[in-house]
C-alpha cells in the first residue's frame, strides 16, 4: 500500500474556501469597476522573470525576501515580489505598442520570503494602478484620488492618506551631508508607523551622529497645517526645488473635489524601496492604525531607466487586498458573504432532466446563477446541500408541474412557498426574494 503524504501547505501560504474566495472576487470586481471608470485597462505579467531584471532595483530588505532559485534549464528565475517592476519591464519592453499616457491597472498576486504576522503573507494580491508617461500634479493626484474612491466604493469610510515628497527629504539629507546613505536612512525612516520613534532615533544613531539623527527626527515630526508643515520642510531642506509646489497643487485639488478630509501631509511618508523620486502615499484606517497601511505608492520616474533609454514617468499605488480584507474583518466593516448560488432546480425524475436543465437556463438568461441538483435524491438532502451552500432560493417542478407547465419558488430563508407559477413569473418571484 503506498503511503499517504499529508496534506499541508507552506508558512505564510494559504488555501481559500468557496465563501473567502467568492468576498475576494467580489472585492477584486468593486475594484475593476472604478479602475475602469477612470481610463484605467488591466495587463498581466508572469509570475517569473529573470532574477537580474526584478533586483535592478530592488534594494535592500526586498534583495533578501526574493524567492530565487535555478530553473531546469539552468536560468537564474526569480518570482515577482510586487507588480511595479515587472511593469516597468513590461513598458520597456512594449513601448512600441502603447501609447502615452498610459493608465493600467493589474490585480495578481506576488511573493515575498518575509516574516508573517497578522494580515501579512508570503503569498499575497496587490492590485496595482499606474500612470505612465508623464510627470505633472495632475498624474499624481489622479492616484490619490482613486485610492479614495477605491477604498470608499468597498465601503470603507474612516480612513487617511498620508502623503509626502521623497524630493524634499532627498534635498534635507543632501543638506545634512548625508546624501550617500539615503537608501539605509529611508530604510529606518519607514519603519516609524510599525516601531515607534524611539526605535527610529536608537536606530538612526546607529546611523548617523546624535545631531544628524535628531534633525532626522525634527524632520519626519513636522507638524501642523499643511501650510506650516510644508514651510518647515523647506526651511529643513535648505532651499524649495519645485516639489514643494507640486505638493500644494495636489492638496488644493484634494480640496476642490472634496477628499481633503481623507488627505493629510506626513514627511514621515517615505517609502522604503529604492525607486521612488516624487510624491508617496500610505493609506491607514482610523480604526487599525496597527496594522499598517492598507493602500501605497508614489511616483518612481526612474524605474523604467533600468530597461531602455526612453524616460518614462510613472506614478501609481498599490491595494493590499490581504492586508484590507484582515483589517475590515477585524472591524466588523466587511460585508455579507455573497451568495454563491442565486437559485437550486431540484431533481424528482432523472428523466426530466432536460426539463430542469431548460428551467435554470431561463434563470440564467434572466441575470440569475442557477443549478440543477444532479440526483434524484430525496428533497430533504437537496435542501440541505442548498443550505450549505448558501443558496437562498429552490425551485420546485414535480410531474404535476411539469405537465401543468408551472413550478413552485421557495423561500429557503422564510420557508414560504410560491406555487402554480409560470417560468416567467418564477423568474420575477425570484428577482423579489433576492432584491434585485
């Protein structure tokens, strides 16, 4: 007898049952939905690409979690760790085809060798959105306000974008003299919402002089309006270099469509990975600030240098879907887990099988999903097979109704019976029961 391997699956991987993954489709079609709305159109990537295009510029922690290994025909590979690089990889390589400015959007999941923790995974969906080809305040506030609506057409209300200028703390290091080790101090700076500023400072230290880790601090805690936050940026940072300008025009037109309140300036924002050059955004929740941010991004006009001589600007944001969805349970802000089936056609005779096949069909045709039990099993074991599957309504055709022409709609929620109907007026019984 050959012996059995147990089932199980890696740390940080998951498996996802028919209702878990039905709320994340439904989740990920809400998403679409707006990505659509505001010119955006979906791409894909493989999950694979070779290990030298995706850690061009990687940096730092990101080098470590990567997923690496040698193929079978002896190619180093790597799996992607978020939808950002391939994409400016993807760009390069496409130019040709595409035309600018271009506004994709991509929902996949990506992989990171990371420690896990609460709504934190080694196999987990981002659901990206960029723009491509050009560099200006409206770009970037185009980002900004999707994530707003992205996150409000999933029904989340109380939440903040903090949004900064990787320009202007770029500028402050260079003033500092520190300039050199930009990457490592981003690196300490980002970890501040997670470790709390006593952990930056003690780490920053480490870095740099007490003097120089204290204006660091001074820098990230500025305070106040948005006005006054960005005037002691600037003081901080020597002198204005344009992003100060960028960085009200977006927040005057956070203001003009009525987002200001979702929106605060936060020079803490940094954003830990190498390819960022402009405006950076994290989303956190009012409710769960602890688990970290929901929604981030920023404008990496950079990135695609990697791969073709061409400049092309970008601009984009990223949703953890994984991370969201933890932290809306968590809260009791999910909504109902959809139906899986709107509507079961049980079976009384296995020759009237095209009978039921036909009435499910006008169901279906009508906007409805619709199944026919399989066997002629006693009604008790179909409706129980519809109760754990959470199918709200059976219709009922027995050999009286089927020569009749009419069937029986059940509510299998109240257990109310609509008998004698015809297929069309069953189909309107049931758009009433469901509510649509």
């Amino acid at each position: 007898m050959n012996q059995r391997i147990e089932p199980r699956i890696l740390k940080g991987f998951r498996d996802f049952l028919p209702a878990q993954e039905s709320r994340r489709k439904a989740v990920q079609t809400v998403l679409e939905q707006v990505f659509r709305r505001y010119g955006f159109l979906p791409i894909d990537t493989p999950v694979l690409e070779y290990t030298d295009v995706l850690l061009g510029k990687g940096g730092g922690e990101t080098d470590k979690q990567i997923y690496r290994f040698e193929d079978n025909g002896g190619r180093d590979v790597s799996m992607r760790f978020d939808l950002t690089v391939p994409f400016a990889r993807y760009m390069a390589q496409h130019r040709a085809e595409l035309y600018l400015p271009f506004k994709r959007y991509h929902i996949a999941k990506v992989f990171r060798g990371e420690n896990t923790q609460r709504g934190r995974y080694r196999e987990f969906t981002q659901c990206d959105f960029d723009i491509v080809g050009v560099d200006c305040a409206s770009a970037d506030f185009e980002i900004l306000l999707l994530m707003v609506r992205s996150l409000q057409a999933l029904g989340v209300r109380e939440f903040r974008i903090h949004l900064s200028h990787r320009g202007i703390f770029n500028r402050f290091l260079e003033t500092l003299g520190v300039g050199d080790r930009a990457g490592e101090v981003l690196r300490v700076v980002d970890k501040i919402k997670k470790s709390g500023e006593e952990a930056v400072r003690e780490e920053l230290t480490q870095l740099l002089d007490l003097q120089r880790a204290a204006q660091v601090l001074m820098f990230i805690t500025a305070d106040g309006s948005p006005a006054e936050v960005l005037t002691s940026l600037v003081a901080l940072a020597g002198h204005d270099d344009g992003d100060t300008g960028r960085l009200e025009a977006v927040l005057r037109a956070c203001a003009a469509v009525g987002i200001a309140d979702h929106v605060r300036l936060d020079p803490s924002i940094t954003r830990g990975l190498d390819y960022y050059t402009g405006i950076v955004y994290e989303t956190f929740l009012d409710r769960a600030p602890e688990i970290g941010s929901v929604c981030s991004g920023g404008r990496y006009n950079d990135l695609a240098s990697l791969y073709t001589k061409e400049q092309l600007p970008g601009v984009g944001s990223s949703i953890g879907l994984d991370r969201l969805l933890t932290a809306l349970e968590e809260l009791g802000q999910h909504d109902a887990e959809p139906a899986a089936v709107d509507v079961l056609v049980l079976a009384f005779d296995s020759g009237d099988m095209g009978h039921y096949h036909a009435l499910a069909e006008q169901l279906r045709n009508a906007g409805f999903s619709a199944e026919v039990y399989p066997e002629t099993r006693k009604l008790a074991a179909q409706f129980s097979f519809a109760a754990r599957k959470g199918i709200p309504v059976a219709v009922i055709c027995g050999p009286e109704e089927r020569d009749s022409g009419v069937v029986t709609v059940k509510d299998l929620a109240t257990r109310a019976n609509y008998d004698g109907l015809t297929p069309q007026n069953a189909v309107e019984t049931v758009r009433r029961i469901i509510g649509r």
